[in-house]
C-alpha cells in the first residue's frame, strides 16, 4: 500500500476506495504508519471531505481495529455524545438519571479536544476515580451499577483513540468526517441498542454555523443507521456557556446540583430533552411526557444521585470529598448594556491557560481551576458589576481575566433570546 499516494488522492478530492482506507487505519494502528502521515491525511480530509460511503468505511475501520462489546440479555445498552461545548456537564448528571429509567448507559468517553472540556477529564477530578477499566471490569460495573464511563482502551477502537489526540494538536478537529467516525466507532464498539447525538452549533462549538451542525448531524444519523444502531441528532446553541461552571471540578458541582433538583434551568432542559430521546429510542417509554416524567422521578426520589455515586465508587472515586478549587478572582464589566453575544470559544481558550486543558498531547490538567460566568444573552449589565469568578492562581488571572472580559458583546438595546434545542433528526 502506497500511503502517500492515498493521501495525494485525498489532497486532490478524490473519492478513496475501501480497501485503501482500511489498510491507512490498520497500519496507523499497529505503528507502521506513523504519525506525521495520518497528520497529513487528516488535514487532507479536512479541506476535501469524505463522502457518506466513505466515512462510513472510516468508522467500521476504527471499530475493526479493536473489539465489539456483547452483552447478554438485559436492559437495551443506550448513550449519548456530545461534540463538544464550553460548561456542557450533561453526560455528568444524564448517565445516571437514565440508568434508573429501565436502561444500562455504557459510556466509552473522550478528552477535551480544543477548547471544549472533555467528561473524563471532569470526572478524573473525583479523587479516585478510574477512566481506565478492563473490557471486564467495565461490564461488571455496568451490570452491578447500570452505567459506566470509562476511556477508549487498547481494545475498544483503539485507532480512533490515537487519532482523537492527534487531531487535537494538528488543528483538524472540525473535519466533519473524522468527528463523525470518532464519535460512531465508539458508541458502535459499546455495543449499543439506541444513540442519541448532541451536536452544537455556535462560537462555543466546533461547528460555528447551524448549517455545518446540520450536516454534521445529518451524516451521524446516516452512518450510524448504516452500521446497525438506532440513531437520532438533536442540533443545540452553544453561542453561550451551558450553565454556569466551566472547567473540570466546578462542572462535577453543578452536574451534582442537577442531581439535587437545583441545576442550571438551561442544563437541566437539555438533560431532559435528550434523555426523553434515549429512552423513547430505546422503546422503555411510550410517549415524550411520560418519558420525561421518569427522568424527574429518578431526581425528585435521589436515586439518580444515588446512582452516581455508586456508579463513582465502583470505579474507585468518592463523589462525596470535596473537589479542589484554585483561588478565586473577580471580574466585573467594563461597560453598560445588554448582553448580545458571548464569544464563547473565548471562555474556552481562558480554561486551557489557566491549566484546565491541553496544549500538547500528555499536558496535565489542572482540575482546580474553573469558571463560574454568571450571565447569561439578554441580560442587562453596568459597569463595574462582577460578572465572572475565576478559580486560578494568581499569576495567571490577568490573562484569564482578559480573555472572560473580551468575550461579552454589549449594546444598548435587547436582542433576541437564543433558542436551546434547535432541531432533531431521526
């Protein structure tokens, strides 16, 4: 096989036949190919695309490189994903609510990938808690505690897991065909019955347009039908943070509040909306509302509290010590007005200086530091109000300051209230 002859065709536009892509992911995954020439292909799909086909190939090559779980016979195997968003802890407080709705949730989960955070970082701030389990410990805990989430292993589509962190650092995360096959190979591999698909749109997003979220979304639903899962897509703004907290141990807080009924209202909408499509996909409930319903059941009785903090201990962390947090600093506004637009990405970037996220492959992060942004588009501001805590040391608080500062966008008349949910695609 002639690597970059493949990667020339793709440079050009051309369409890749099956075999070539199969050969590129097997030889990326036992190291004959190295990592400088899937840099190259991968920025090659990122100008040209992948048709349908194509990437539908991609992902079933991502899943062959490793193993496809199987369960016995049980609750139908549901889960979400999300493609990334500043603040969005909804996996956080949703896996356990919908593990207490008559479903198992078996999250294989990701890292943050540009300035969007990822859940296992988040839960990596538990003290204690293990991401990296055994095929077999895995299940076990999935069949004990009715969820899971744990990191792509050396077994579950192992080179979707190397590619995952190459496209971090290479500036090829926004490839719509390499998201898609990231996303799918996983959930595939888990062993799924039903997937539901929060794909954001916004400055906050890697799709910045609605019109890319709608491709994006359109193409997870073909590719995951096409490769034997019930799929469903909802597209949603992320043109401002998902509620308050930002950042790693701060967002486990709020997942928590969630959990105890006193969430975010705009968290909370989100969590309800796509668990009410989980648990109709997985045909546990009849109709939206009693759908809905179950899902404030589960937080109105504790028992999704309850699940969480079992599902933790099981992987070895105790939800109930108390998570660091870095000292905090004030920020006030610089001007008077209504809030028009936040630069979302901006609160992102801010996280990632602090030490919250990655430059590099391997960088540590820090789970201390965090944001709390305490507005919200529309809202009414004067200069001098406090408008954001950071949680960070203080050398580094000028430069964060300066980043959560420049992202609101102030005038002088109301704008229109964005909408949360977008559209749905089945």
């Amino acid at each position: 096989m002639n690597v970059t002859q493949i990667i020339r065709k793709k440079r050009d536009g051309q369409v890749l036949k099956d075999q070539e892509i199969e050969g590129l992911i097997q030889g990326y995954s036992d190291g004959s190919i190295p990592d400088y020439q899937l840099s190259a292909f991968a920025m090659a799909v990122y100008f040209q695309g992948m048709t349908t086909e194509e990437t539908m190939v991609l992902t079933r090559s991502f899943v062959a490189s490793g193993r496809t779980l199987n369960w016995r016979l049980g609750k139908p195997k549901v889960d979400k994903h999300s493609t990334g968003g500043i603040g969005d802890k909804t996996s956080l407080a949703l896996t356990p609510m919908l593990a207490c709705c008559g479903v198992d949730v078996p999250r294989v989960s990701g890292r943050g990938l540009g300035a969007t955070g990822g859940t296992l970082d988040k839960l990596e701030s538990i003290k204690g808690y293990r991401c990296k389990l055994s095929i077999e410990e895995f299940q076990s805990v999935v069949y004990e505690t009715g969820c899971a989430v744990v990191s792509a292993s050396a077994e579950l589509a192992p080179a979707d897991k190397k590619m995952y962190a190459l496209r971090d650092v290479t500036g090829t995360v926004p490839a719509v065909p390499l998201i898609t096959a990231s996303i799918l190979s996983k959930k595939i591999a888990e062993g799924l019955d039903a997937l539901v698909l929060d794909v954001k749109w916004g400055s906050g997003a890697f799709m910045k347009t609605i019109e890319q979220a709608t491709e994006l979304a359109r193409l997870l639903v073909n590719v995951g039908k096409q490769l034997g899962v019930k799929t469903e897509a909802v597209v949603t703004d992320m043109n401002q943070p998902l509620g308050h907290m930002i950042g790693n141990g701060v967002e486990v807080d709020e997942a928590v509040e969630v959990l105890t009924g006193n969430g975010p209202p705009d968290v909370v909408e989100l969590v309800e909306t796509i668990g009410t499509r989980i648990l109709l996909a997985a045909k546990v409930q009849s109709d939206p509302d009693s759908a809905r319903k179950a899902l404030q059941r589960s937080v109105e009785s504790g028992m999704a509290l309850k699940k969480l903090r079992e599902m933790v201990k099981n992987q070895g962390g105790d939800l109930d010590l108390e998570r660091p947090r870095a000292s905090t600093h004030v920020i006030t506004a610089i001007e008077d007005g209504f809030v028009h637009r936040i630069e979302t990405d901006r609160l992102g970037l801010a996280i990632i200086e602090m030490g919250g996220g990655r430059k590099h492959i391997g960088d540590q992060i820090n789970h201390a530091v965090g944001i709390d942004f305490k507005i919200k588009t529309g809202d009414t501001i004067v200069k001098g109000q406090p408008i954001a805590e950071i949680f960070c040391d203080p050398a580094g608080a000028p430069h964060a300051s300066g980043l959560v500062q420049a992202s609101l966008v102030a005038r002088s008349f109301p704008p229109t209230p964005p909408a949360l949910i977008v559209d749905r695609y089945e």
